[in-house]
C-alpha cells in the first residue's frame, strides 16, 4: 500500500434528521469517467467559483461543505447507476431559497462515517469511495441502504494541500 495512503477509520453513527441546502445535478455514473460529461467537478467549480455558499440562508456551519447523493436508481449496476448530487451547506430552517438552489431533507438515519485522509483532493476522497466494495456488511457496520451517502469537507476547504474529510455511507437500520 502507497505511504501516502491511509485504511480510513469506519464509525458506525446515528444522525438526526438535518436538512441541506445547495447546487443541484443529475448523475450518470459512467459520464463521470470523461471530464467533458461530467457533472460533478463541474458543479464544485460553479458552486465555489461563484460563492454559492454565501447566498445561503440560515447556514449552520459556514463554509463547511456537503455533498450529499442520493434518490439512486440501478445502485448495483456500476455501468447504469444513476442519483442526484446536491453540493451546499447544512441548514437550520428553510426560507427564501435563492434561485438556483435546492432543499433536500435528510430524516434520522444510521451511517457509517469514514475518517479520510490526510491527503490530497481528489484522491483521498476516489480512495475511500473505491473501497466500499471490498467491505463486507460486518466491516461496514450493516448493509448500504443506497438512500443517502454524503461527503463533509472542511470549512477551509484548500484542494492543493493534505486534507482530511469525513464519507458517510447510508446504511439500513
């Protein structure tokens, strides 16, 4: 194994229902493979180039950024798995969405979270994704629920240098 890369930490947690607030896309899993038909680097370039976080109201936590994926469709297919992605900010209530953005609720939901990284953006976070299909439902905590998966990025979030962020992975109760 590469030095440089660290086995993530797995937590199985209990979160209460939260709701987000974001940039919205649709993804098609194998476009992601092309940089000219994906949606997801293009939407995190949108999202920060134009400072979307700050138009959002009633942040929780400024400028700690989520990336949540969820509504999957053909989840055990890799050639065909489709969801949607919502990029933003965790929410105390919902009021005045700017035009462009979305609310998306989360209800109380069991995770494993993975502690990732340090390392660079976007290796650290393909790595740990790469990984959970050589988990077994014992290592993982459960079986996936394939409902809502996130990712939780620093507030000073810097993708030339070591980071480390947080994967959280739906599983069934």
């Amino acid at each position: 194994m590469d030095p440089q890369t660290q086995k993530p930490k797995l937590t199985v947690i209990d979160l209460p229902t939260f709701t987000l607030v974001g940039l919205t896309r649709d993804i098609i899993q194998k476009e992601e493979l092309d940089p000219q038909t994906g949606q997801i680097g293009k939407a995190y370039e949108e999202y920060f180039d134009m400072q979307m976080n700050e138009k959002i109201p009633h942040r929780l936590h400024p400028k700690r950024t989520y990336c949540m994926y969820y509504e999957y469709q053909n989840p055990h297919d890799h050639d065909e798995i489709k969801y949607k992605m919502v990029l933003g900010e965790m929410v105390s209530e919902v009021t005045n969405l700017p035009e462009g953005l979305i609310a998306v609720t989360v209800p109380a939901h069991r995770f494993c979270r993975f502690d990732c990284g340090p390392g660079p953006i976007p290796k650290v976070i393909i790595d740990a994704w790469q990984s959970l299909p050589k988990l077994s439902p014992d290592e993982l905590g459960g079986t996936r629920s394939y409902d809502y998966d996130f990712e939780v990025y620093p507030e000073e979030l810097n993708v030339n240098e070591n980071i480390k962020l947080e994967l959280f992975i739906g599983l069934q109760k």
